[in-house]
C-alpha cells in the first residue's frame, strides 16, 4: 500500500470519527418524567469537535520537483535543506524516476520526516539536514 493511500485512508478515519460520533447529553436528570426522550433540540448538546491539526501538520503537500539526474540525495523545500534517507540511485536517476527532475508532492510527515510523492508514484524519504550540512547535489549540472 503506497504512503498516499494509507494516509487517505487514515483521514477519512479521522473525518468520519469525528462526525457525530459523540452521544448526545440532555439537560434533564436521569429517572424523572419526561426524561427518556428530549423534548426540543435546546436541550441537546454535543462536545465540540477539537481544532484542526497546524499547517505544518497538513495532509496537503508542497508541489516540488526533485532533482534526479544523479541519483536522489537532497530537496531544497520552503527554503530549508531536506537529505534523502536513504539516498535512490546511486550516481543515476533511480527507475520509474525522470532524467534530470521529478515533480510531485513533499508532504512532511513527523518533525524533521517528510515524504516526496512523484506524480508517476515514484517514493522517497527525507529527512531535514542539520543547520549547515551542504547539499550532496551542490556542484551536480
């Protein structure tokens, strides 16, 4: 099962759970006459729904191309330096994946974990490079 699925997937779950899954509470007391059924939906009340997740924490990807000429090594998202982990391909383009450059999605996953979708379904991992570290595909034409 790809990434995208399983995360839909588990979405979906999250979305569905959330709507009205919650009993309903009446203002009433147990036991006394008119208690088995409310009257008026003013008597209804249901637990609010918590606040959606942090944008970084959004199922939505940022649209990149990744550099695969060489191999896949490095990503340069939103301004910050992502390594691949592991790195695809060696000194060439892994299989299914572009000559030079393949876009698709860079969703991150967990702090310092993202993902690269590419359009044709190619996958790999990245992880955000410590403050400093060069880029691996520095100098690569």
């Amino acid at each position: 099962m790809s990434f995208k699925a399983l995360f839909v997937g588990l979405l979906l779950v999250a979305v569905l759970g959330a709507c009205g899954g919650e009993p309903l509470v009446t203002d009433r007391p147990s036991g006394g006459p008119g208690s088995e059924k409310p009257t008026s939906q003013d008597s209804l009340k249901k637990t609010p729904a918590p606040p959606p997740p942090p944008s970084s924490e959004s199922p939505t990807g940022v649209r990149v191309s990744i550099y695969s000429h060489y191999g896949v090594r490095s990503a340069w998202v939103k301004g910050e330096l992502w390594l691949a982990d592991p790195p695809l391909g060696g000194h060439n383009p892994p299989p299914g994946w572009d000559e030079n450059e393949t876009t698709g999605e860079f969703v991150v996953t967990s702090t310092g974990r993202a993902m690269f979708i590419g359009d044709g379904g190619q996958e790999a991992r990245f992880r955000l490079a410590e403050p400093g570290a060069k880029d691996p595909n520095a100098g690569c034409e």
